[in-house]
C-alpha cells in the first residue's frame, strides 16, 4: 500500500470526509507505546471513545497503558482488561435492558479484544506505527461509498451486527476478532461522550480492505456527494437505458 498519508489524502479528497481516518492497534507490551511520537496519554478517567474523539477530530496520537484509569466496560471491550473469571453479568445496572435476564445476554454477548499491555489511535497523516484496524467515521452516503468500492474490487456479503449502546464493540472489536469490515452504528455513548455527529456512521477496517476500497473508487467512477439529478415522480427509464445500456429491458 501507498505512505498512510498519502491514503488520507486520498480519502478525504474523493469522499470529503470531515475527520481523520484513524489507525488501532493492541500492544502485548505496555512498553511498547513509549517509543512512539508524540504520544498523548489521558491523566483523567475517560472512555475509549474520548481516545478516538481526539484523533479523529484534533489529530492526536492517543494511546493508553493497562495501568491507566480507562473506564472499565471500554476496557474490557478494546484490549486493556479481562473480564473477571467466572463472571457472566454486569456489576450494576438495568440501564439498557429490562430485565436481569436480558442484562446477562447482553454482557455475554460483547465482542471482546483480548487484553494486553496498551492501545493506540492516531490519523493515518501522522500515524508510526502498523494499524491492525482502520476506523473511518463519515455519513451514510460516505460508508456505502466505501463498501461498494470494496465490492468493485471483489463481491463479499459483508455482515454487520448492533449490540445497542456500546456499539464501538460491534465496529471496532467485531472487526479485530473477525478480520472483516464491521459498520457500527455509534449509540448514546458515542454521540455524548466522543462527540460523534447525528448523521455519522463509523467502518472500521482492516488494512487490506482499504487498499480494496481505494482501487474500486477509482473504478465505479461515483463521486461524492451523490446528488439526486431527476424528479422522484418522472420516468426513469430513458435515465436508466444511459447507465444500464446492456440491459435487454432497454433496447429498442
């Protein structure tokens, strides 16, 4: 693949993205994210999408070590704690569920990054070091953009997953797990906490699926914004007949 910023670059010109592109990544070792420039760790308690807000939207290489005091439902989902052995239902709360019952599904039901020693975000302009995962916020038309684009290149399914608030999880964790892209659907957390704008989806990514998505933007030849170019109660047809003209519905 290109230089990271040079991807950015390309990016934000063809889709006109208004935050960074950012990259992730795990590290086993907590010592391995003092080697990395200019980094910024959070001296308060704060959430993982504090972590994200900040590169995306300030340019920041974000990082935090096992030891710091990240909100602990973050950490367990993103790669900083373990749950505890044996436990299968939340400490506190019918906060998002109605019951018990369905609280325990629900804590059962996370996607989990395994826990090691620190994480890191930061924008592809800046980034220095390898992204396991890509996260790309944007508005609905930008993300279905970026999977048709994938699709140009090689036709998948993609299978996308809403676990309810915490969604960073079905994104982000989903797509670490699985090694595929994940669109999530950012909740109440999210929008208050990391700032994320009511018309934002997020994908996140891995690596190759973004050299993927840049080829096949070049090819569909779409550009964003997608504009409406005729009236919704005419007829399509002589429309169609120009963007489909191997179609049998449309010869003479």
């Amino acid at each position: 693949m290109a230089q990271w910023a040079d991807i950015e670059s390309e990016l934000r010109a063809k889709l006109w993205l208004k935050t960074h592109p950012i990259g992730y990544r795990r590290f086993d070792n907590p010592e391995d994210l003092d080697g990395i420039p200019d980094l910024k760790r959070l001296e308060h308690y704060f959430p993982v999408c504090q972590m994200i807000a900040q590169a995306r939207k300030l340019g920041l290489t974000v990082g935090a070590k096992n030891t710091d005091t990240c909100y602990y439902h973050c950490a367990r989902i993103h790669g900083l704690r373990d749950v505890p052995a044996g436990m299968d239902t939340p400490e506190h709360g019918l906060k998002w569920c109605g019951s018990w019952e369905d609280e325990r599904k629900r804590f059962l039901a996370f996607p989990r990054i395994p826990a090691g020693g620190g994480i890191v975000f930061a924008p592809l302009s800046t980034i220095a070091f390898d992204p396991e995962v890509i996260l790309i916020y944007g508005d609905p038309a930008q993300i279905i953009m970026i999977i048709q684009s994938m699709q140009k290149k090689e036709f998948e399914r993609f299978q996308f997953a809403c676990i309810g608030e915490s969604s960073c999880a079905d994104s982000l964790a989903e797509c670490y797990l699985t090694g595929k892209p994940k669109v999530g659907l950012p909740g109440f957390g999210e929008r208050m906490l990391g700032h994320v704008r009511e018309d934002e989806l997020v994908i996140a990514l891995p690596p190759p699926y973004l050299e993927k998505a840049l080829e096949g933007l070049a090819e569909l030849g779409i550009s964003y914004p997608i504009t409406p170019n005729m009236s919704i109660d005419l007829d399509m047809k002589p429309d169609l007949r120009q963007r489909y003209p191997e179609d049998p519905a449309f010869q003479p």
